[in-house]
C-alpha cells in the first residue's frame, strides 16, 4: 500500500504560499508522504467575501506588515525574496498548467520555479514567454504545453477544481490537507507533516 | 540598565491573543526581557476595516477553521481550551483594568486568569462579578479597582492606547513589539523573541 499523499492548495499570487511551496516537497520526502499539487484561485473565493483584491492591497496597513513579515521569514528560511513590483500578478495560466500536468514528475519543480520567478526574480508570471522559458529549463515543450493547458477542458479543470476547494472548506493560501484535517498557512506546514506522521505511525 | 522591554498588545476578545498571553510572561523572562501588558480594542479598528463583527463571524469559513485551528494549537501547547458559547466577548471592562493598574505586579497573573476564563471556563468576562472574583482571587480590592478602571480618566487611557496601536501600524491581535519591529499573531511570539535576543546581545 503506498502512503497517503499530502495535498498542497496554493495560488501563485499567494504571497505566503511562496516559502510554502518551496519547501513542501522536501518536508513531504522527509516524512515519508508524497505532494498532490492542488493550484486553485483565490480569485473566486476573495469574491464571495465581497473583495475585489487582494485583502493585502484593500487593507494597506496588513499588507505594510505582511511585506515586511514575509522578509523576515525567508531570510530565517534562507529562501531568495524581492518585493514584487506588481502585486498580485496573474498566475492563471500557470495554475491551468499546474492543474492539467498534476501528475508529471517534472510539476514540482515547475511550481518552485514558477514562484520564484514571481518573489525573487520579479518576473511577470501571466507572461506566457516567461512560463515557456521556466517549461524549456524543465525540458518540457513550451508552446505545446501552453496550448494544452489553454483548452477548454483544461479550463474547466482548473474552475472544478477551486469549486472543491471550497466545498472543502479552504478559504486561503497556502492550505494543506492531511486525510480530513486542513492546515492553513506557512506557519502550518510543520504541523500538518506532523499530523501526517500521527496518522501513518 | 533595565534591559529593553517587549510590548504585548492584546484585545481579551481575541482568540489567538489567548495561547500567546498565557506564554508571553515565561518566554520573555527565558529571554531576560519583561512584559508591557498593551490592551487595546480591535472593535474601533475592525470598524475603520468596515467590519462590526469578527472577521471569524462574518467569514464563517475561516471561522470554522479558526476553532478547529485554535484546539490543535491549544493541545499542542497543552494549555486548557473550551470554545466559549458566546463569540466575541465584550473585554471592555478587563482591558479597562489592565491599562489602568498595567504597572501593578499583579497585572500578568490578572489578564491570564481573564483569558482563562472566557477560553478554558466558559465565563462571561463581561460580567462585573467575574472580574471582582478574579481580582479578589488574587488578593486585590476588585470593586475599588472595577471604579477607577471606570473613571472618565481609565476610559480616555483605553481609547488613548487603541489610537496608539492604530498609529503603530497594528492591525489585529495579539501583536508584539520589540522595539521598532512588529509581530504578529500567536504564531510569531518565538520570532519575537529570537529578534529581541538578537537585538540585546
């Protein structure tokens, strides 16, 4: 019997899904639980609260706070950070990607990538050249790729997918989720490997 | 020299406030560092937000996830945990008291005594009795103490010290500061520490 999978629910947006998703894989490995990357998009979810952005951007004054936090706790993790110049940026397209090659061996790497692009390089994540470029490093075809995670069923994939989200009672990013039990949050990840490990001991 | 104090502001509404106000006093002294007791109210800052509610309330998802989230947190830091039958409680007169007499000796003993009893012992802290009980328990006058703390003087302190948290850039509860730096949430009090250590040595 092969061990139950961890799944890790994340936005590219998402600003402390950033150190979350660089490390999961790792932790997962560590002990003993594979990674089922679940892109979703906050978008919707933010929607249904009455907010058109990002919570950071409408309330200034936490946003102050989450940059700075957010500074703080990659230098503590030694992960990489540049301050983005633009604030969400669009990860839509690499979340249908994600969402599409869920499976292939090469997706964790391209969900490290993907973010780092976005917090420590500044890149324009919604650039379909930049995802093609993050693609080709992977040795992956770009374009073909690209257009397959464009199609409409891919589209819908993506939209199905952050609908059981919330029927799953996911509310915010990073979210990891142990058989029934949800972790919310960066600060969460030792807890939920540490739930893991209850479980499978 | 009197070492650097660290400032723990803090709303006795607030759910997380209360794993971080039962630790705060043992963590500072292990770090050598003594306690500012700050209350302060988030009602006056979740209205400027647009909210009239707890954002645990008015979001019932995330406040769902908050209880579960607040049980775990409690088990693992083996502190009691009850969920209150009524959410928020009003904490006017409590933080009335802490601001009031927040140089007194007693005043550590008195806000962990006033979490314990909304979060472990379900009491309704509102409640004048509650707070002379505690008071009285340790070994202080409680109705001379309730009449100051409601003094025109002990009221315009309170509004005084949340227009302080508003201009530092606080935001929610429980906040520390150490010095110029702030941290936010139950979840970065070892944080606090570590910079307050590194700040001294």
């Amino acid at each position: 019997m092969s061990p139950l999978p961890i799944e890790f629910w994340f936005e590219f947006a998402s600003t402390y899904s950033y150190p979350a998703a660089m490390r999961i894989q790792d932790l997962a490995a560590q002990a003993g639980a594979t990674v089922q990357w679940r892109a979703f998009l906050l978008g919707p979810i933010f929607s249904q609260q009455g907010w058109n952005d990002s919570p950071f951007n409408i309330y200034p004054t936490k946003g102050r706070y989450m940059w700075r936090d957010l500074e703080r706790v990659c230098a503590r993790l030694r992960i990489p950070f540049r301050k983005p110049t633009v604030f969400p940026r669009n990860g839509l397209i690499a979340a249908r990607i994600t969402c599409q090659f869920a499976e292939a061996d090469w997706i964790g790497a391209f969900v490290r990538a993907v973010y780092t692009a976005n917090f420590a390089e500044d890149q324009d994540i919604s650039d379909v050249a930049v995802l093609e470029s993050i693609l080709e490093r992977l040795g992956q075809r770009g374009p073909a790729i690209i257009e397959c995670a464009q199609s409409s069923e891919s589209k819908a994939r993506l939209r199905e997918q952050t609908e059981q989200a919330v029927r799953l009672g996911i509310f915010g990013a990073p979210s990891v989720r142990v058989g029934d039990e949800l972790f919310w949050g960066n600060d969460r990840l030792d807890d939920a490997l540490e739930w893991y490990k209850r479980g499978v001991v």
